[in-house]
C-alpha cells in the first residue's frame, strides 16, 4: 500500500495559464474524489468517480475545471485559465467502497500569480 | 444546513492535558462522523470516526463522543503530547462526500 500519491506537488503558474495535476490512487480502489483546501479552511468537495464514471461534481467546480478518470486507474484534474482566486491546495483522497474510509493523498498547491 | 461548526479555531494545551475538540451539525442526513487530523504540507489523515448509531467511540488516546440529539460531537484527546500538535478536522458525511469543519489548531506544550 503505497498511499495516494500526487503530482505535482507544488505549481506556480501564471494566470490564464492552463494547469492539470494528476493523482494515483491505491491500488483497487474504485472510489476517486478530488477536494479543494485553501488556507485556513477545511477541505471542500469538488467531483468524485466510481471507476471511470465521473458520478457528482460541485458547484465549486465551474467549466474551466475538468476531471477524468481514464480506465478507473489514475485520475487528472485540469484547470484552464487559471485565476488567482484559483491558488489552493487540491486534494485526491481513494477508498475501497462507498462505507470505506477516504484517504487522502498530500496534495498539490497551485499558486496563480 | 449543510454546514458542519467546528470549535475552538486554536487550542493550546500542556504535555498530558486533555484536548476536547467540538464540532455541531444541521442535517440529520449525515450519516458517517470522521476526523482528520492534517500536519503542515501533508494531506488529512483519519484518526476515528463514527456512526450516528452509536454514542461514543475510543482508539488509544482518542475519543469520539456523539449526541445525537443535540446534533453534536466532540474529539477527546487523552494525555495530549507534543506530536500531537497538528490542525484536527471534524466531517460529516452525506451521500459519499465529506462536508469538513474550518479546522481546530491544536499546540502541546512540552
């Protein structure tokens, strides 16, 4: 079990720039969400899948972000035009099955100057 | 109501003290407590959670207590040490996503 793992872990970008960070979730686990936290907050649910089916995606989640899940393995997250109010650390998290525990990979920060 | 309030926003407690940590929900619907608790640079980490049908919960040094009733719940941290210094989240859980607290900044003093 070697976690979730994400990449980048930090991206400085500027704005208007487009983005996408990726994330390996465990090994066998269907479940794949994807949260945003920014300083001082909790974590805010954006979009999650079962396998390679994207099933709910938040408000938050306006149309210059989009989520894939290609094959239900490895997820991405891409943000175009990218603004400031975008800087955030975004959070995968994998779990087994819905009543299963969610676990959280160490983000990837994005700062949009 | 889909809120989840979570309080103090800081705690500062001495080596071995007790940590109690708060959070109240509105939305009877939620049915999964967890809390993370999240270091610097790194992403949440489970510590316990529960479920609504039960009042409280232990694991080592760490208890959830539940009121379903009054629609709150509280982390209890026994014998608080120094590695225990990290931000704690309460969630709660409806329809497989997560709604978080703002966070409690917990210090130990040595």
């Amino acid at each position: 079990d070697t976690g979730v793992s994400q990449n980048p872990r930090h991206k400085i970008t500027k704005r208007g720039q487009n983005v996408t960070f990726r994330c390996d979730p465990i090994s066998e686990h269907n479940r794949l969400y994807w949260y945003r936290q920014t300083l001082g907050q909790g974590p805010e649910f954006l979009t999650y899948f079962q396998n390679e089916a994207q099933l709910e995606k938040s408000r938050l989640l306006s149309d210059r972000f989009s989520a894939e899940r290609p094959k239900g393995s490895f997820s991405t997250l891409e943000i175009q035009r990218t603004e400031q109010g975008d800087s955030a650390m975004y959070l995968c998290a994998s779990s087994l099955h819905p009543d299963s525990p969610l676990h959280f990979g160490n983000g990837t920060r994005l700062t949009v100057t | 109501q889909q809120q989840v309030k979570q309080s103090p926003q800081s705690l500062i407690v001495q080596k071995g003290g007790i940590s109690i940590i708060n959070c109240a929900y509105e939305n009877t619907a939620f049915d999964y407590f967890p809390w993370y608790q999240q270091f610097p640079g790194k992403g949440p980490a489970l510590l316990i959670a529960i479920r609504p049908d039960v009042s409280e919960k232990k694991e080592g040094r760490f208890t959830i207590s539940f009121n379903k009733s009054a629609k709150q719940f509280s982390l209890h941290i026994m014998d608080s040490q120094p590695g225990d210094s990290a931000t704690y989240f309460c969630a709660a859980s409806i329809n497989e996503k997560l709604v978080f607290g703002k966070g409690t900044k917990l210090t130990v003093n040595p």
